[in-house]
C-alpha cells in the first residue's frame, strides 16, 4: 500500500468517525484500527485474520476484543459480513442501512459490492408474493471477476 491510499484510507476512517458521532456513538482508536485493517484488505478478511493482524500492534488483543468492535462496525453499517466466506468487507456506501449483492471471484477472493436497487425490490417482490415479508435482501453471487476472466 502507497501513501496515497494509506491517505485515502485515513480520509474513509474520518468519515466513518463523523457518521458515528452523527448517531452519539464513538469509533473509538480500537474500531478505527479494526475498520482500518479492512480497509486495507483486497479481500474480506474473517475474524481470526483480523485479530492475527490486530495483534500486530496490540499483543493482548483477544478474541472477544475482535467481535465486539465487528458487532460495533456491523451495527453502524460500516462493514457487511459475506456469510458465504464468514468474512468482513468495509461498505462502499459507509454507514447507510441498504439492499446490496456481492460479487465473489472465487479465483483471486475479491468481492465487489454492488448497490441494484431493482434487482433487490425485484427479489423482494417474488418474496412477498409467497406471503414472506422480507427486511433485507443481501444476495451473493459466486463466479470469476473482470480480472480473472479467460474467454474460451
Ligand atoms: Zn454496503
Ligand atoms: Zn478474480
């Protein structure tokens, strides 16, 4: 990682901050160092990935230590878990409550999030027609990324 995102990742960690303070709550420096080291990631990065590398800087860190800041940065909306892999991906839109889709590459593990507003409304639909009342749609979708792609 160059400068320039080690600055782009500063400017996302204060935005993130002010959305938090915006609701009374506080991203104190142990959440801040927590949604930093996702930020950094290419790919989601699970728990244990997360308190390996917290323990970097902070030797006592424990396990609890790690899920208490996830269950913080999950409840202001800053992260979204892939269930798929048991992971954490920083949210691109930062702190709002939405539908998203995920694409995951399963060649190079990177996940994009996508924001489709009809595709979501369009799934949320065909649920309340089977009489289900949905509250969130999150949907994700494995296959092979821009990158990875090799056409036949
Ligand atoms: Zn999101
Ligand atoms: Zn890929």
């Amino acid at each position: 990682m160059n400068a320039t995102q080690h600055r782009a990742v500063d400017a996302q960690l204060d935005k993130a901050a002010a959305v938090c303070a915006g609701r009374g709550a506080q991203l104190t420096p142990l959440r801040r160092h927590v949604l930093g080291l996702i930020l950094d990631a290419d790919a989601p990065l699970t728990a244990y990935q997360l308190l390996d590398r917290l323990r970097a800087a902070r030797k006592g860190a424990a396990p609890a230590t790690i899920y208490r800041a996830l269950d913080f940065l999950l409840a202001q909306r800053l992260i979204h878990k892939v269930e798929r892999l048991n992971a954490f991906v920083a949210c691109a839109e930062s702190g709002h409550e939405h539908p998203a889709q995920f694409l995951i590459c399963r060649q190079c593990g990177a996940v994009t999030e996508i924001e489709d507003r009809v595709a979501a409304s369009a799934l949320e639909h065909a649920a309340e027609r089977e009489g289900f009342h949905p509250r969130m749609t999150v949907v994700e979708i494995e296959g092979t990324c821009a990158a990875c792609f090799q056409p036949a």
